[in-house]
C-alpha cells in the first residue's frame, strides 16, 4: 500500500475518532432517575497514571505497577445495540445517554481480588464467569469503560465484566506510544488473568480488539512459560477481534505458545481500514486482523478465523465488525458455557469434527451471508447459512 495514502487514511481514522469522543466529563457520576435504564457493574485494572483531581480517573500515561478501580455504568432504555450513546457534555441524560452511577479506586490488589470474588459469588452459579476485555489503540479509559459497559448489556453475557486498560493515550498520532504502552502492559495483564481464575469462577474469557490483541497473546505467551497456559482449566476462550498484529509476530508467538487445547477464536476482515494504516507504519508489513490470504496457515497455529469481511461495519472504518457479531456470537458461548458444552471437540471423525465447528461457531456469529470460517483442520468457505444447514 504507498504511503502517499496514507494522509488521507489518517483523516479518515481523526474524523471517525472525532465523531464518537466522549466529554472529558463523561466520567463524572449523576443520580438523576431514569425509568428503564439498566446498571452495568465493571471492575477494572489498569496500567494508566490515576488522576484523582480530573474527572476522568486515569489519564494516558504509564503508571509504575498496576491500578483498580470499580465504576456502574447506566445503559439508556432507548440504546441501540452495537453503539454508546455518548452524552454530548457531561454528565449527560441517562434516559437517552450512557452515564456514570458510581465510581470508585479500589486500593490495591487485594482490594481488587476480594471485590471481584464477592461479584463472582453473588452470581448464579452457571453465571459465574468473569470476561476479561482488552481494548485497542487509540482509546481512552472513558471509552473503554463504556464500550465493555455496553458489550455486556447487548450481549447479556451474565458474568463479571472486567476491563484492562493499558496507558493509549487516545491519540492517533501516538501509535508507538500506545503499542510500547502495551508491550510494557503485559505482566498486568497476565496478572489479572490469574487473579480472574483464582475469584471462584468457573469460566474465565479472554477477549481483545485491536492492538489488545498484542498485549493479550503476549500474557498468554507469558502464562504459557510460567506453566499455565490455560489459566489452571479456567480458561474457556480466548476470543481475538481485528487484531493489529504483525503476521509473522503472531505466528511466532503462537509457536511459543503452541496449539491450544481449545482453539482460539479469531475475526478478521480485509477492509479494515485501521489496520490498513497500521500496515503502513509497520513499514507495509501486513496485520494478522486483515489478512486472509492464507487463513489456513493462521488456522493451522490453533485459531478458528472467522472472517467478516462481507459484513457491514458499524464504525465507518470496518474496524468494529465484531460490535456487529458480538451480541449473538457471546450470546452463545454463554448458553454454551452455562451447559457445559465444550463446542464438541471431542468428535470421533476429522469430517466430524469440521461439521460441528462450523455448526457451532456458525450459530454463534449469527446467519450473516458470506461469514467464511476456516478451521484448524480445513477450510470451510460456505456462507454461514449453509454450514449450519450440514
């Protein structure tokens, strides 16, 4: 891709940017009723500087070690799924806006462990999974807190939310910093992950977008070497969305890592254009989310690839697609895992096997036309519709 398009994809990524930016006070909490809005509760860890005296909590910059925190967040009755209703200055409408109930710091990991144990406990016992969600480039903690707010309402996933956020300072002018912000956020993140598998629960999903990606196989690479790849069995999926990693990287680090005993998940789409931009400053150096030249040497590494690029974007940049998935596609790995059920890996024939995956992996993203899935062990290029017809 030549660099001279590269101005006009930067515009791009700053308009998009610019459009959904939520006040500097989207934070600040407000106790205004709002009949038929609903609470979501999310717990957070985070590498990010705490700024107490702002109203946004944490700002852009590193901290020296890990921080927590806990925020409820009020989902609108007039939400439309996929989207945030940013208020258009604080603290905003809760009948018409996401808004801040509560927030608080939580002091320290112990703080953090005994809260997320009590939230795990107050759930019903095939509700008690913790979903661990790791954001991209590019963003603030504001919207990372609202965009897992509002993955947890749309898909009803029924577990115990909890955000990373590294230190992106929400600029789009700061890819380095933000992708060395994510290198040095990896021992947190694998930190989190253990304390997640150590709250009680019974299920523990990891799943990151965009440059969370990186920060997410990396933990798991680490976890991989420490002799835990799997989180002790806790964990029941790994679920990797527009990943802005290089694919030689990611081969790499899967080859550290090794095949999983349950494959990862993986959505990709050629026309992405964010991670186009980060090909090019990456020195034209393809990202593994948009790659689909050879989904059957990534599946090969143990990575379902479910590529979306024949689904419409909600983001004008096609960087989200899996916003447009995720509510049916977490719906059902709830169902699944509230059952118990394990995606039937454990068929008795090759043929077997392939038929349940894409049955199975089918019914999760829904029966959206041209959905292609490749599979660790062959490529399945029906649409979605007719794998699930097999």
């Amino acid at each position: 891709m030549p660099w001279c398009r590269l101005p006009a994809l930067l515009l791009a990524l700053a308009l998009a940017a610019c459009a959904g930016r939520p006040d500097d006070g989207a934070l600040i909490p407000t106790d205004v009723a709002a009949p038929g809005a609903e609470r979501v509760d999310v717990l957070v860890a985070t590498t990010r500087l705490r700024e107490p005296e702002t109203a946004a909590m944490f700002s852009g910059e590193r901290s020296e070690g890990i921080d927590f925190a806990h925020l409820a967040v009020s989902i609108p009755p007039n939400h439309k799924p996929g989207t945030v209703e940013w208020p258009p200055r604080a603290p905003g409408d809760p009948s018409r806006h996401f808004v801040t109930r509560e927030r608080s710091y939580l002091d320290g990991e112990a703080a953090f462990k005994a809260r997320l144990k009590a939230a795990v406990a107050a759930k019903a016992p095939e509700d008690r999974t913790v979903f661990v969600f790791v954001h991209g480039y590019n963003t603030t903690f504001d919207e990372g807190v609202y965009r897992l707010a509002q993955i947890d309402h749309d898909t009803g996933f029924g577990g115990v939310p909890v955000l990373f956020t590294w230190a992106s300072r929400g600029s789009i002018l700061d890819y380095v910093y933000d992708r060395d912000s994510a290198t040095v956020a990896r021992d947190a993140l694998e930190l989190t992950l253990r304390l997640a598998a150590e709250s009680g629960a019974r299920n523990v999903v990891l799943f990151a977008h965009s440059m969370g990606n990186w920060v997410a196989v990396e933990a798991l690479r680490q976890a991989k070497i420490s002799g835990r790849p799997d989180l002790g069995g806790k964990l029941s999926d790994v679920v990797l969305a527009s990943p802005d990693i290089d694919v030689d990287v990611f081969k790499a680090q899967m080859d550290r890592y090794g095949v999983p005993d349950k494959p990862f998940i993986m959505m990709v789409s050629t026309d992405d254009r964010a991670l186009l931009v980060s090909s090019i400053l990456a020195g034209d150096k393809p990202r593994v989310g948009g790659y689909t030249e050879d989904t059957a040497a990534i599946a090969s590494l143990g990575v379902i690839v479910v590529d979306l690029t024949n689904v419409e974007g909600l983001d004008g940049l096609n960087h989200d697609k899996f916003n447009a998935v995720a509510p049916g596609f977490l719906r059902r790995l709830r169902d699944r895992l509230a059952a118990g059920d394990d995606l039937e890996f454990e068929a008795t024939s090759v043929g077997e096997t392939i038929g349940t995956l894409g049955r199975n992996i089918g019914g999760a993203v829904g029966t959206t036309a041209g959905v292609i899935i490749t599979t660790p062990a062959a490529i399945l290029t029906a649409p979605v519709e007719a794998i699930i017809r097999r």
